[in-house]
C-alpha cells in the first residue's frame, strides 16, 4: 500500500506566498502596460514631415473657401474632392504622428527643429478634377514667357490627389507645362497643370514622389520653370 506525501502548513503557506507573488507581479507588469502615456503628437514646427503635411492640407482648405467664395456650376464637385483630400492627409498626419488638423498655409517660416520621420506620401487616390481656366494672370506667373523661372521664393508640397504626374496652380491655366526642381536632391520633374488650387503650384502625390526626399512632404528649396 502506498503512501501519500503531504505538505506540512510552513510549506503549504510558502507556495501560497510564492504564487501571490507571481500573480502581483503579473498584474503590475499589465497596469504598468495599460497606463503607458501615448507620445505627444508632433507639432509642423517641430517636423519637415508634418509642416509638409499641414501646408498641404491649408492649401486644401483655402482653394475650398475660394470655392465656396466664389463658387461655379463645378464647384460643389470641387469640394466634395477635397475635402476627401483633407480626410486622408488627416490620417497621414495621425499615422506619422503629427498633430491631426494642424494647418499651414504655404509656410514658409518656423524651420523644423528635429529630422523629418519616414513617412507615406500623403493623400489616396481621388477623383481627378476637370480641366479649367486659372484665375487672371499676374506678373512672374501665367504671364511669364517659356523657360523663364516663375513663383520664385515658393515651397512646393503635394495636393494629395492621385493620378499620373500632375500640378495644380492658382496662377496658370490648364495645360500650362512646368518644371519643378528640388534643389536639396536635384530631382525634377516636367508636368502639366490640370487644375486649379490655391498656390502658385501643388504637385499631386505622383509628381511629388518623383522629386521628394524619403520622409519629406515640403520642398523648401525648389525652382519652378514654365517650360509651354
């Protein structure tokens, strides 16, 4: 016949201490998870990458308070593109950890005080607009001859329109061609102006890729030709 072995009560309470331990130890380590504080959204000030993203989404913002200043038989279809626009440069700045909203009309001011973070071009595919007369001329911009350097001083971001490679301007009509250099990379690219926005030029998310650098959604330095 066997015998059974049992644990006398210092052993019994010492496995019983040893096993509220551990379980202690366990739900500290899941409070301690729980209530991590998230990272503090970063501010355009504070990034090249979301200064380039809060300019495009200000560009965005006022062709649409143009649009709605002065609207037309196309206007509400305008609108409705970008705000659809500004909903997914919402999301890129929410995934690249930039302040969600922030605005910036082609700033050219406060320089980002830290690198810009790697990030996705911003904007989706949208619904391309129709081609349509640009506001009335003026000097440097729609009046310029061809191959003469035009919207000196201009950053140049992206519309966050999709498509093949395009620009948008408030200073040239459609079917204007023009070179946009960005000087930090050497990188251009020759494109044609399909619609108009509420900047010298706006690159869609196509045009912008062929001359961005990694991360980046602002050109600072940038030379914009008018080639035809």
């Amino acid at each position: 016949m066997s015998r059974r072995r049992t644990l006398g009560p210092k052993k019994k309470i010492a496995l019983l201490v040893s096993a509220m331990t551990v379980a202690g130890g366990g739900a500290f380590v899941m409070a301690s998870t729980s209530n991590a504080t998230p990272p503090t959204p970063k501010a355009a000030a504070e990034s090249t990458a979301c200064l380039g993203l809060a300019t495009a989404l200000g560009n965005n913002e006022k062709f649409i308070a143009d649009q709605k200043a002065d609207p037309d038989a196309q206007s509400e279809a305008r609108i409705a593109n970008r705000e659809a626009v500004i909903e997914e440069i919402k999301r890129k700045q929410e995934a690249s950890g930039c302040t969600v909203g922030e605005s910036a009309q082609d700033s050219q001011t406060a320089q980002p005080s830290q690198p810009a973070q790697n990030g996705e071009q911003a904007g989706g595919a949208q619904a391309s607009e129709p081609a349509e007369s640009a506001p009335a001329e003026n000097a440097g911009g729609g009046a310029a001859a061809s191959g003469q350097q035009v919207c000196n001083g201009s950053t140049v971001t992206l519309s966050g329109e999709g498509g093949a490679p395009a620009a948008s301007s408030n200073q040239f009509p459609a079917g204007t061609k023009l070179k946009v250099t960005n000087l930090d990379n050497n990188k251009s690219t020759t494109v044609e102006v399909t619609s108009v926005s509420g900047s010298c030029v706006l690159l869609n998310n196509a045009a912008f890729e062929q001359v961005r650098e990694a991360g980046k959604f602002l050109i600072r330095r940038a030379v914009i030709e008018k080639v035809g």
